[in-house]
C-alpha cells in the first residue's frame, strides 16, 4: 500500500512526536531522512516544505480537498493529525483545550528549556555555569508542573493525547537536563506507561538504523581524510 504521508524526518524528540503519533494511527507513511548533523535542513527542497529550517515537517498528498498540503512545526503537525484522523485529539471543546494547553506547553517549554540546558550542559564549548543553572532549575520547575498534573490525572490531558506524545520525547531526555525521574514519581509512571506502548515502541524505532549507518561513514570519511604520517 503506497502511503498518502511523507515525513520528513531525524530521530530527535521532535522528530519523534510524529512517529508516535503515525504509528498510534497505524496510517501508512514514508520517511525521507533529513540529516541535520550534515545540514541537511537547510537544503532549499526541504525549505520550500519547512521554512524554518527544523524537524519535523510533513507533506499529505490526500490532504484538504484532496490536494496535498506541507505541514511544518510538530505541534501543528500533532494537531492536523488529530483533526484529520479524529484520534488523540478530543472532539469536545473543553477537553481539546485542555489538550492544546498542554501541547503548547511542550511547544513553548518544556522542549526550549530542556533543549537550552542540553546545549549548555554537554554541547557548549565554553562553560557557562550561570547558563547551566539557570536552565537546569527552569526545567526542573517544569518536571514539578508536570509532576503535580500527573498526581491528578493518568495522562496529561485526562486522556492519552497528542499532548503526551508531545512531551514523552523530552522527558526520555531528562539526563541530558540534569535531572533524573527518580525525583518525581508521577512523571516517572506516566512515561513509563507510555515507553511500554507497542506504537510508541515502533516508533523510538524509527531511524534508529539510519543514524547508525550515517555514524559509520561519518568514522570512514575521518579515516580516510586523516593524513598518513598523523595515523
């Protein structure tokens, strides 16, 4: 069966959003592999679809009106999915705004805060401890939000949500931010009930090969460019 969908894809928890929510859906779809440790994001194809220059985007070739549409931003994505399949994403008003209140959480953040305190933690070449810190604690005060919903409800939204999907790719990098689970036990059952799903399983899956392909060329073409009297 061809698939109606193109993902435009890296294996990040970005990226990672979409898959869990295309292989919760079970719609068919292809993966067109965007290095962005190559730069490839910032090829003009790929521009044309993703203005930004970020994954994940996506091109519906059964879209509205049975035209294709280019869908870039993962929360926008989530949502357009939602809406075209009528699944994860609740048809009542008052529970899909509490959805949306919690995807636009993740989106303005969770991900930005917990993606800053990577940086400056093992990314930076320069040591700023006054950035480690700050980022550090602003993601903690965030795993705490979360935390305390999380006491109250099974799921971020009441019900499994692309909210939940939206977060669950950050919190699997919480060592990255400095922080283990161990320190809220809500978060800790929520995101281990959701690893345990056979979608969401399938889905951490994805690319997983090609980033091991990519790595092992990226080791020949060091091999081969060091000069000989350096070896």
């Amino acid at each position: 069966m061809s698939s109606a969908i193109d993902l435009y894809y890296w294996p990040t928890p970005n990226g990672r959003k979409i898959t869990i929510m295309l292989e919760e859906l079970g719609t068919p779809y292809e993966v067109k592999y965007i290095n962005i440790k190559k730069g490839e994001q910032f090829n003009p194809a790929f521009l044309s679809i993703a203005p930004n220059g970020k994954i994940p985007a996506i091109v519906d070739h059964d879209g509205p009106g049975a035209e294709p549409i280019s869908i870039f931003e993962s929360g926008a994505i989530l949502q357009y999915l939602g809406r075209k399949f009528q699944r994860f994403y609740a048809s009542n008003e008052r529970q899909r705004a509490t959805v949306d209140q919690w995807l636009f959480w993740q989106m303005a953040n969770l991900g930005p805060m917990a993606g800053q305190a990577n940086h400056f933690r093992n990314y930076s070449e320069q040591r700023i401890d006054y950035a480690i810190q700050r980022y550090t604690d602003e993601v903690r005060r965030l795993y705490r939000v979360m935390d305390q919903r999380l006491a109250r409800e099974q799921f971020l939204a009441v019900d499994y949500s692309i909210a939940d999907m939206a977060s669950f790719g950050w919190i699997g990098q919480h060592a990255n931010a400095g922080l283990q689970l161990d320190e809220f036990s809500n978060v800790r059952r929520w995101f281990e009930a959701i690893d345990a799903r056979p979608a969401v399983r399938r889905a951490i899956e994805v690319g997983r090969e090609e980033r091991k392909r990519q790595r092992r060329l990226a080791r020949e073409e060091r091999r081969i460019t060091v000069p000989l009297a350096t070896r």
